[in-house]
C-alpha cells in the first residue's frame, strides 16, 4: 500500500500507445475547441491576415517572414492556454472559483502581452517597409 494519497492503491493497467494520427486529430480537435465560441479569436485572426497581406504586398524577406508568423502563431498559443483556462474555470465549483478567479487574469494579461509584442514586431517590420517605400529613410 502506498503512502501517497495521489498514487492508486492499484497499478493501472498499461495504456495502448497512441497513434502519432491520433494525437494529431486530438490536437487539431483542441485548436477547434479552444477557438469556437471566442470572440478575442476573430480579432486575432483579422490582424493575423492583415500581416500576412502586408507582408507579400511589402515583399517582405525570410526573416521578417519569420518574425510575422512566429507572432501570429506566439499570438494564437496565447489565446488557446487562455482558452483552456477558462474552460477549466468553468467546470470548478464555486469555491474553487473563488479561490483561482485571479488565474484568469494572469491568463488574460499573457494574451495581452503576446498581442502587444506582436504588435511592436509588426510595427517595427512593416514600419520600416512602408517608410522605404514612401521614400522617408533611404
């Protein structure tokens, strides 16, 4: 018998691997899941698309390229672990609520950090861009 009140009494009965497929569809249901139902989601991706057509109209290299997707997608993990979070919350009793509401917050405030930070890439990038562009740095 075991000590430990987390760990059964029993040893469980090993799990069948799963299929890298699986995972995948599991994980492609989760991006699903986490974006339905979230109106902060249609913001992200509206900006999402406008930096991409920003950055083929402004013939952006590979590695601005690189900048402009890892936002989007630093962006898009951001807001589904907020997503998670809050579905989690969902399910405490009240309580339980009460004691982790400030949980929600802090998730809140790394969406909003990832979204500032995508923002100050993209104003740096496509700054730069447009200033060439229009001829006001050389």
């Amino acid at each position: 018998m075991t000590t430990d009140p987390w760990e059964p009494d029993v040893a469980p009965e090993p799990k069948k691997p799963r299929r890298w497929r699986d995972k995948f569809n599991e994980a492609f249901r989760g991006v699903k899941k986490g974006m339905r139902g979230q109106s902060s989601f249609a913001v992200h991706i509206f900006f999402a698309v406008l930096a991409v057509v920003l950055a083929a109209v402004l013939d952006c290299d590979h590695v601005e390229w690189c900048l402009v997707v890892g936002c989007i997608g630093f962006v898009f993990a951001a807001e589904l672990v907020n997503s998670a979070l809050e579905t989690l919350f969902r399910g405490l009793e009240r309580d339980a609520r009460d004691r982790v509401y400030h949980c929600l917050d802090i998730a809140a405030g790394a969406v909003l950090i990832a979204g500032l930070t995508a923002a100050a890439v993209g104003a740096i990038v496509f700054g730069r861009k447009l200033l060439l562009l229009f001829h006001v740095i050389s």
